[in-house]
C-alpha cells in the first residue's frame, strides 16, 4: 500500500508538473538556468521539424577543436523566435547562447544568436 | 382523355420548392458563429506570455497508472517520444496544448477543419446529418468526431479513439470525450477569444471524468505554418543512397 501511494504521488506529480511532458522530449538534459555563450564555426545548420540541428567546429583550451552538434526548436519555432537558416549560412562564425548539457558533455539547446553588435535574436526559455 | 397541366405552375412550384431549400441552407448556417481563423492559447490582453497547460487534474485508475508509468519507464530522460517521431499528440492533447503551436479552424456548415500546426495534426469534425456511424471508422489517435449546435455552441462528440500512455492525458480506447465550443468575452481590444468546455470519461483508466477549459485568441494578423517533420528522414536516406552509388545529391 506504502509502494503504491508513493507510486501514485510521483505519477501525478509526473502528469502535473512536468512541463516537459508537452515538449517533443524531455528537456531534462539542458541547463535553462545557466545558459552560456558558444562561438564557432557553422559546419551544418538543418533547420527541420521537430527540432533544428546545428553543427559547428568549437574550438577551445580544454578540449581543442572539435565539431558539435546542438539542438533547437522546431523550425516553426526557430521563425518566431526570430531565427532563419541565412543567419547561419556554412563557413560562417557565429556566436550562439545555448542551455549547456548538465552532465558536462559537448552540446546543447540554442536559445539565442548574438549579432556582433551584442544584440541577441531569440529568447528560448525551454524545449519544444 | 388526359387533363393538361399548366407548365406555368410546375415551374412555379418547383421554383418556390428549390428557391425555399437554396435560401434556408445558407441562413440557417448564417444563423450559427464562424469560428473560422487563426488561434494561439489565451494570454489576455497582455499579449505574449508563457504557455500554460489548461487546468483540471486527471485520476488514473491503477491500470492506467501502471500503463502511464511503464511509458515513463521507458522514455524519460531519453529522446524517445511521440513528437520526435513526427507523430501527433491525439486528443485531448491536441485540443488542449498541440505543444503550445497556433491552430487554423476553417468552417463549413457541414464540417469543421481543425489544423494544429505542430505535426501539421489535423481533425476532421462532422457536423448535423454529415456525421457517419463512429463504429464503421478506424480508431485513430484524434478519434471520430461528430458535432451538433445548441444553441450558439458546437457540441464536439469524440469516440473511437486507441489506448493512448504517450500523452499528457493517458485514456482507453473507451473514452469519448465532449466539446463545447463558443465565443467568450472577447478582449478589450475586441480580440476575439474563443473556449472549449472539454469533458473527457474514460470507464477504464479514468476514476472521474476530467474536466477543463481551453481558450484562445485570434490572430488576426498570422497565417498557420505547415509543418513538414519526417522529410529529414527522407534527406538522410537519399543521403545515404547517393552517397553509396557516387553520386552528387542536389536535392535539399
């Protein structure tokens, strides 16, 4: 009975609470809260549904050069927030603010461009 | 000997007859609202703000519990889901949050069309004489849906739907689930707003029937975008296939 009662408050506490659940997946892996700037190479920009794929060569003193995939909104969202594929056009640097992968690893979800006039396209505040 | 008929009257009644039924179908309709355009979820007059999922809590019974928690089991944490596979949300996600994306109506007096733009999910809703028999369709995630007026709301009857645990609202596919659709107050900007009084019963996985209200508000200025998801699929395979054989893809 014990089992089942915290088994019935973590499910509905799953069903009430857990935003994500309306996302296309969970977003559960990326740090909202702490988001971070990332400047780099485009190698690949996929702006598609359900999210965009975003590639670029990063290069830094921890790791070096490498090649890193990110995510982003669908590509409907990506418009509203004001993002078109000619702002990411291949060979190009761009600087990206993204919400960091919370296990440390390379990646992450875009949630803003940064013009070089430090102005910034986008305010994504979580998954879709 | 045969009597004549005056071709003047037949003409005359079959005029009177065709003009009484060409003029009554289009006041009658005339007489109901239109809910045709384009909507986002409420927000008020304050324009945009965070999406907020309609409230009203949903009680499983242990066998739905127990089918809702496998799917967790199974997903959470991972990039498995419903939307990542281009498949849409199904009622009553669909009506209720379609991921927070606008949705196109486009009315006829015989049918109502709604288009949510995520997954490009479409309902089909049959109104009056149009609807057929639920039994003789195929369940489906959005279900079969049949509609009638009272008044000046539409009254949405939804059944044939499967048993669905990849959603926000697990149900049998014993639920049917009721819509009540009218025009609320509008905002002060005259904004049209636009709600559904949503009763889903549910004899299998529901312990009461769950009950909520979505609205929305019109966008007078935005056209609902298509929402192509598993062409990237297609590009990969194509990719591949190209690839393989040496040739250049110049499809994008």
């Amino acid at each position: 009975m014990k089992s089942f009662f915290k088994y019935s408050v973590t499910l509905v506490s799953t069903l009430l609470f857990s935003a994500s659940l309306y996302a296309h997946h969970s977003a559960a892996q990326f740090d909202f809260r702490n988001t971070v700037l990332v400047e780099g190479k485009v190698m690949e920009a996929r702006f598609a549904n359900p999210h965009m794929r975003l590639v670029l060569e990063v290069t830094d003193d921890a790791r070096g050069t490498r090649d890193i995939e990110f995510e982003g909104h669908s590509r409907n969202n990506m418009r509203r927030q004001g993002l078109m594929p000619d702002m990411f056009t291949e060979g190009d640097t761009v600087t990206i603010r993204i919400a960091p992968m919370r296990n440390g690893n390379d990646g992450g979800y875009v949630t803003a461009l940064r013009t070089p006039d430090g102005d910034e396209i986008g305010r994504v505040t979580g998954a879709d | 000997m045969q009597k004549k008929v005056p071709q003047f009257r037949v003409s005359t009644c079959l005029g009177l007859i065709v003009g009484i039924l060409f003029f009554s179908i289009p006041v009658s309709a005339a007489d109901k609202p239109d809910f045709s355009g384009s909507w986002t979820t409420y927000r008020g007059s304050g324009g945009a703000g965070a999406f907020a999922a309609p409230a009203g809590e949903i009680k499983l019974t242990a066998e739905a519990m127990k089918a809702r928690q496998d799917f967790i089991s199974v997903t959470e944490g991972t990039n498995h889901g419903a939307g990542n596979s281009c498949v849409g949300y199904g009622m009553p996600a669909s009506v209720l949050g379609s991921g927070g994306y606008p949705m196109e109506l486009i009315q006829r007096p015989e049918q109502l069309f709604s288009i949510y733009e995520a997954h490009n999910e479409i309902r089909r809703i049959y109104i009056g004489d149009e609807a057929e028999d639920p039994s003789t369709f195929f369940p489906e995630r959005n279900g079969y849906s049949k509609a009638h007026w009272e008044g000046d709301r539409l009254i949405v009857e939804t059944s044939r739907l499967k048993n669905q645990v990849d959603s926000r609202y697990p149900h049998s596919n014993q639920a049917t689930i009721r819509e009540e659709y009218y025009f609320d107050t509008p905002l002060e900007d005259g904004t049209r707003v636009l709600a559904a009084e949503l009763t889903m019963i549910d004899p299998l996985w529901l312990e009461e029937p769950f009950v909520t209200t979505k609205r929305w508000q019109e966008l007078s200025d935005y056209h609902v975008m298509t929402y192509e998801c598993s062409e990237p699929l297609w590009l990969d395979e194509m990719e591949m296939l190209y690839k393989e054989a040496g040739l250049e893809m110049v499809q994008e």
